[in-house]
C-alpha cells in the first residue's frame, strides 16, 4: 500500500529519486517513499523526512540514519532537500560522482551511486544537455542568418 503521502512526495521530488536522480520514466514506474531517518529510529512521518526513492535506493539505504552527533563515529546520509549535495559531491564530465567530503564518500558509498548504470545515465544525460545547448545555439544562428538574408534582399530589391 502507498504512503499516504505519496503524491505529495512525488511532486516535491519532481518524479525523480531523491538520491540518485533516476526519473519514473527512466525507472520504468512509481518509485517509493522512504523515511529519511527511518521510522525504526524514531523518524517522523513529516514531509521533510520523506523522500521519494527508487527500489534500489530505497534498499541499500536499508535502515540506515546515522548520528546527528559528529562525535559519534557514525556519519549522517546527506539529505536531498534540506543538505548541499553539491558541497559534498562533484560529478565529473564522464558522469562520475566525486566526493568532495568525508560525509559526500560516505553518501555514494551508501548508495552504490557510481554504479555503472548510473554512471552511463548521467553521462548520457550530459551528452543530451550538451546537444540541446547546440540546437539552441543553431536555432539562433540560422534565425539570425535567416534576418541578415532578408535584410540582403530588400536591399537588393531597393538596387533595382
């Protein structure tokens, strides 16, 4: 059964899984909603400890929370929404995710997130972004060509 809170999780992620950012799309259906520090732990049925997972996410997250505490040993899983990921992790340009810190390792070892399927999603993902940037940059440069040629012929129409 869906958590009641389904729907809204769903938006509030944008469809997409909280930790590694596979879409339902790409998923092949509805992910799921998992309790950031886990119900287990004493973790509240509040929005912001829901986040929407993918099934294998959601797995290698397991139970696992982590001590607020930095003095306990035990480091805490970075948080979606309310951390800064990208203080602590770094993609690189061939979808490789780097840890920038000793929270961002302990993240991505977590959650197996340079697994090679996710390394070749996020590097087919930035070859797409890539592409659209160049569409868009032709689409200007045809259209300002397209005004330069009409420009050329109603000058050419006032020579004759």
């Amino acid at each position: 059964m869906a958590h009641p809170k389904h729907e809204a999780v769903r938006r509030r992620y944008e469809y997409r899984c909280g930790f590694c950012g596979i879409s339902e799309t790409e998923a092949g259906g509805e992910l799921t909603v998992d309790h950031f520090q886990p119900v287990s732990a004493g973790g509240p049925d509040e929005n912001d400890n829901l986040v929407y997972a993918c099934f294998r996410c959601n797995l290698f997250k397991a139970d696992y929370y982590g001590n607020p505490d930095p003095q306990s040993g035990s480091p805490m899983l970075l948080h979606p929404l309310l951390d800064e990921v990208d203080a602590h992790i770094r993609e690189q340009s061939d979808g490789t995710l780097t840890p920038m810190s000793e929270r961002g390792r302990f993240h991505l070892e977590i959650f197996h997130l340079n697994r090679p399927q996710l390394v070749a999603h996020r590097s087919r993902a930035s070859e797409m972004d890539l592409l659209r940037q160049r569409e868009r940059l032709l689409t200007a440069m045809l259209e300002q060509a397209q005004e330069m040629l009409n420009e050329m012929r109603l000058y050419i129409d006032g020579l004759e």
